[in-house]
C-alpha cells in the first residue's frame, strides 16, 4: 500500500468532516487535498470498482438521473460509489471517491454512478475510463463558460473517442446528442418517446433546428419540448434514431407513468422532463445487464435531492424547490408548477454566482408569461445585486466623462430600473418598439434594433408621454443631429486625403 494514497484518501475525510462540522457541503476541497497529495488517486480507487463505471453527462437532469441510476443499481443488491451531491468538476469526481474509500485505501464497489461536467471530460477521462456513458440531452447552458453548443458537444465527441468501448446510453429524441453519439463510432443504445405526449404551446427556443450532419432545417413531426421530438433531414436522411427503450402511453398528472419493455412505470413526481430521467435510468441499468426487477420499488423510495423538484414543509406550508440553469430547464420547471392547478405562490430566485454562471441573459428566453394563470396567487422576484446598479452607475459616469461633463449619476437617485417594455418576449418585436424606432429613424437619422435598444426607446418615450419622466429641454447652441452630419465630415475627410496621397504621388506635395 502506497503511504501517499493513504495519506490522502484520510486527509479528505478529515476535510470532509470538518467543512460539515461547519456546515458546508466540504466535497471540493476534499478532493483538492486529495490530489494534490496524491495525483493518481482517482485513477488507481477508479481501477478497483469490479464490474463497472457510468457516468452522465448533458445539460439538464444529470443529478437527478445519476443519483436515480445509482439507487437502482442499489436496489439490484449492487455496491455503488457515487458523488450523490452533483459535484462534478475534478475535484468533486476524486471526493466521491476518496470519501467512498475505506480506511485501507480501498473501494469496495461493484459500480461507480458519477455525474461528469461536460467540459470537465477532458481532466476526468484520462484518468478514469468509463464502461457506460448516459447522455441526457444538450442546451444551450451557461454561456461564459461553454459558449456555443457546438464547443461543449466537440469536447464530448473527443474525448468519447478516447474510450471506444465505452458504450453511449443516449436520448435519441434530441438530435444534437443522437448525431454526436452516431458520428462518435461507439456502441450506442437509445431511448426515447415516440408519440407526442403533451400540445407543445410556449414561446420556446429550438436550440438544434438544423442537420449537424449537412446544414439543412430539419423537419420535426412533433416537439415534446424545446427540441426534443419526432426529426428527421429532409437532405441527408439524417433521422431520430428507433430506441432501444421507447416511453409508451406516457400519462402526465400528479405523478408520472408510462409502460416500456411491458413494464408500467409509475412515479410521484411532476414534471414531464422527469420521464426521461426515469427512462435513462432505466435504460442504464438495462443495458448493464440487469432486469429491473426492483426498479418500481426503487422508485418508490426515492426522493430527488439537491433542489431537483425536492419537497419539504416550512411552517406547515408544503414547498418543491427546483434548480434551473438555463432556458430548457426553466421552461420545463415551469410547466411543472402549472401542472398543479391548486393556487400557489412563486418564488423566483436568481443566482449569478461562478459555479452556476455569471451570464443570466438567458432568462430573457424563458416563457415567464406561462405564468400569469389565476392559480398563481403571487410572484416574488429576488432583487438584482447591489453590484449590478454599481456597475451601471460607474459607465454611466465614465460616459459622461468622456463627453466632458461636470454631471454624476448616482445610483441611489437616477437609477430607475422597469421591465415591463419587453414583452411579448425577449427576441420578439412589439408595436411600441416599432414606434420609437420609426420615430428616431425620420427625426434623428438614427436606427437602433428592435430587441435592446428598440423596447428600452419605447420605455423612456412611454415614461415622458406618461410623466414619469420630465420631457428633456436644451437651451443655448445644440446639435440636434451631430451623428448624422457626420458622415459628410467623414466622407469630406476622406477626400482631403485621398487628394493629398494623389498631388503627393504625381510629385506637386
């Protein structure tokens, strides 16, 4: 037994133990410690689990199928080791398995279930090689760290292709995960619902609307949500590929059911996106060679954890808490509460913190409107960070500034925040917008889009129409038209030096 190895696997529960004593999760850096002790740590404890390794990736409901994968797999009377809390960078894959080691350094597991980052691939897989990969889906998610969707599926592609046994649980139902796991070359079983389950009515953003195969649009008989659905290419051929594992008479309510392989699926859950965590675990299991004998019984028993449709009481008032991190997730999270026709109240808290993405424009692609059904007793909104108004007042300041004028804004006094001027949603024109757009093009010279800055016009117009702001007034020697006159100046400038390239070069300079 190597002293280092054990040295650090002891070191990270004591880390461990004491960030809980302090009441923190404390996985992180248990697993920093960990490796910066010892390095080959996750390779090593990951060669010692006997029969298999899964891990999930995919932008929504990674933690929740993962945690479900793994409790079904316990049911089976398997040992499983698994970062259950949805840590799943580096440093939280090597916790799961450093605090799941005994005191001697050793794993006794027949199955690690480990949720994987998708871009944190490349520092996990070279040191562990998965037997299984489920794939739940790809969006658009976190844009400061990922980018296009194109940079997050090139790195899964990549390094998938690094592990050519490794076999692809996919959900053949979205055609970015169904493309990347077919071009990948590996072994691959799909899942999926292949009869429209609900009318798909929001306002909803289609992330993979075109062929990564050839370009072309691709033609969807029916969406169940964003672009999950029925697909195929009408160049390539490109289509949906037939599951392995297909949702049948698929029934939404307060609890989820649905029959697959003759099997009747039946969970208390809401949320229709839950029916393919459901499905995916199922197919995991399957596909690892078990039967699902006790899957039901472990549905039974399983409560999500980690704000993923987790439900407890405060105050004798029943509460469900759902995390989401991008505009697919929302949505859905919304469909869920609507689901229940009971009035309710709603809390919306947003949290633009590093691990979850300081980027949050892409709430302007949820469909809030969903929302203003009469079960809905009230909605509270968290307030935006005072961070946020410093900002605005510091390049409002620096603006004024570099015209050279003596004014300051303070934040405390001119700043005004209203979002009412957006609707009907965020990518979609509206008339008031059209207005103003209109009515600086033919007084000002000036043409601004009609998503920003056409509705943000619209809202100063309607606030000095409505006197809520005091109409502007100019005294003394103006120029109205500045931007405008200067193009001819430009132009005018142009000449002048054009004029004296040419004297220069016939030699009268």
């Amino acid at each position: 037994m190597k002293i280092r190895k054990l040295l650090a696997i002891w070191a990270a529960k004591a880390a461990g133990a004491g960030c809980k004593m302090m009441g923190r999760q404390g996985v992180t850096w248990a697993g920093k410690i960990a490796l910066k002790i010892y390095p080959q740590i996750l390779t090593e404890l990951s060669e010692e689990v006997r029969k298999g390794i899964f891990v999930v990736c995919g932008t929504n409901g990674k933690t929740t199928t993962n945690n479900m994968l793994c409790a079904a797999l316990e049911a089976e009377g398997q040992k499983v080791v698994c970062n259950h809390t949805g840590s799943n960078m580096l440093n939280g894959v090597v916790a799961a398995f450093a605090l799941g080691a005994g005191l001697n350094g050793h794993i006794d597991a027949d199955y690690a279930c480990i949720e994987v980052d998708e871009a944190s691939t490349r520092h996990i897989f070279p040191r562990m090689k998965p037997n299984y990969m489920v794939m739940t889906n790809l969006f658009r998610d976190q844009l400061d760290r990922y980018g296009e969707i194109d940079i997050t599926m090139n790195i899964l592609e990549e390094m998938i292709r690094t592990v050519p046994d490794m076999k692809l649980i996919v959900n053949g139902d979205d055609a970015l995960s169904a493309y990347m796991a077919m071009d990948s070359g590996n072994p691959c079983v799909y899942y999926g619902i292949s009869r429209p389950v609900m009318k798909n009515e929001t306002n909803e953003i289609r992330e993979g609307r075109f062929c990564k195969k050839c370009g072309e649009r691709l033609q969807y008989s029916f969406y169940h949500y964003s672009q999950l659905g029925d697909y195929q290419c009408p160049k390539c051929g490109f289509k949906r590929p037939v599951p392995d594992y297909d949702a049948e008479d698929v029934k939404v309510s307060d609890q989820l059911s649905f029959s697959v392989e003759g099997n009747r699926i039946v969970a208390n859950y809401r949320g229709f996106y839950n029916v393919y965590n459901i499905l995916a675990a199922y197919a995991g299991i399957r596909t690892a060679g078990f039967k699902s004998e006790h899957f039901m019984d472990m549905l039974k028993n399983f409560n999500p954890e980690n704000g993923r449709m987790e439900q407890f009481r405060i105050k004798g008032a029943g509460v469900t808490l759902n995390l989401a991190k991008n505009p697919a997730g929302f949505n859905q999270n919304i469909s869920a509460v609507m689901q229940d026709t009971n009035p309710k109240d709603v809390i919306i808290a947003i949290n633009d913190n590093a691990q979850d993405g300081i980027d949050i424009s892409w709430l302007w692609d949820v469909d809030f409107d969903r929302l203003g059904e009469e079960s809905i007793r009230s909605i509270t909104v968290s307030p935006k960070n005072d961070a946020y108004l410093t900002k605005v007042q510091n390049l409002a300041n620096q603006v004024l500034a570099d015209l050279g004028s003596d004014l300051r804004v303070s934040r405390d006094t001119d700043l005004h925040m209203d979002n009412s001027y957006y609707l009907p949603g965020y990518e979609q024109p509206n008339e008031k917008a059209s207005e103003a757009i209109k009515m600086l093009a033919r007084l000002e010279g000036l043409f601004v889009d009609p998503v920003y800055t056409g509705k943000a016009l619209a809202g100063l117009i309607d606030h000095i129409r409505t006197g809520k702001v005091e109409p502007l007034s100019i005294h003394g020697r103006h120029d109205p038209c500045i931007v405008t006159r200067a193009a001819p100046v430009i132009e005018a400038a142009c000449a002048v030096a054009l004029a004296d390239l040419l004297r220069e070069a016939n030699g009268y300079a």
